[in-house]
C-alpha cells in the first residue's frame, strides 16, 4: 500500500466520529420509522411508471445540477444533474453520519439510493427516448442525458441492463439502510436494558 495512502487511512480511523456513539433511538420511533420504510418500499414495488411521488423534488435537484455543473463545461454540465441528485442526499448523509444523527443519516441514506431507481428508470429509456423531458433552456434543444452519455460511451445497446444493475443497487441500498437502522435501534435499547439492570 502506498504510504500516502497508508497514512490517510490511519488517519481516517483515528477520527473522533467512530467512538462517538449513535442517538438514542426510541422504541416508538423505531417502528414509526420501520412502518415509514416498509410502506415506501412497498409502494415503489408497485409503481409500474418508475416514477415516484418524491421523484418530483429529485427532478428539481438534477435540473439544478445541469445548470450548476453546466458552468464547468457540456460534458460537466451533461452529467451534473446525476451528479447533484446523488450528491445532495449523500452529502447529508455524510454530516448526519458525522453528527451520529442515527434517523436522519438513515433517512438520507434511504434517499440517496431510492435516487438510483430514478436515475434507472431514466438511463433505460436511453434507446426508446419515450418518456417526457424537463429543461431548464430551450425546448427546442432538449437532449436525453443517458442517450448521450451512453452513445459517448458506446454502451447505448445495454442501456436496460446498466439501468437493472443501478435499480439493483439501488433496492440492496434502501433495503440494507432501513436493515441498519433496526438493528442500531436494538442495539441501542439491548444496552438500555442492560445498564438498567446493573443498576
């Protein structure tokens, strides 16, 4: 391992932020929390457009990012709007990871994946181009983000097996992210219990 890197990481473990612990997250608000998470997934297993309710607010998020990161160039600007719908949830994720923010990283988290459906629900419509498309300029020179960016990549032809591996992903994280927060939640109220009865 190169020795820059060797010492980055060791200083990444020697971060504060791991031995700090989690907030408390009580019984209630767990199965709130529990019954919030199965209902979603439950409810984007059955929507057959692709496109859910909290899909409107991700679509804001990517047309800033086109406009945002459109300022560092087209091909930038071109992926920017993925890039700020992932990144916004992730972000927070991150701070809330950072501040032991048990339900909000969970929450952020949940989100930062459920964008991944999105996004896969967009990057398999890259050959078809038939579902409606959203620009912040002209109309008249509206461009498919994923037919582009794939065409540029030469990838064009498996657009629908790109956009199953993200969609995949995309369960495993929402399913892993409502898994973990149950189980830090138990956790939590294993150690509850037990300091109560030593005392």
């Amino acid at each position: 391992m190169p020795e820059w890197l060797d010492g980055w990481l060791g200083a990444v473990r020697e971060m504060e932020v791991w031995s700090t612990p989690w907030a408390e997250v009580s019984r209630p608000a767990v199965v709130g929390w529990t019954a919030f998470y199965l209902a979603f997934l439950v409810y984007a297993a059955t929507i057959t457009s692709g496109f859910l309710f909290i899909d409107s607010a991700n679509l804001v998020v990517h047309e800033g990012g086109h406009l945002l990161f459109g300022w560092l160039g087209r091909t930038l600007g071109l992926w920017g709007g993925t890039i700020l719908q992932w990144l916004v949830p992730l972000l927070l994720a991150a701070y809330f990871f950072v501040q032991r923010q048990t339900t909000a990283f969970a929450f952020s988290l949940f989100f930062f994946f459920e964008n991944w459906l999105y996004t896969a629900t967009y990057m398999a419509d890259a050959r078809a181009m038939v579902l409606p498309l959203v620009t912040t300029g002209d109309p008249d020179f509206v461009e498919h983000d994923w037919n582009t960016i794939f065409t540029s990549l030469g990838v064009l032809p498996y657009d629908t097996t790109i956009a199953g591996v993200v969609r995949f992903g995309g369960w495993c994280g929402m399913i892993g992210t409502a898994a973990w927060l149950i189980w830090r939640a138990c956790k939590s109220m294993e150690a509850r219990a037990s300091s109560a009865s030593r005392n």
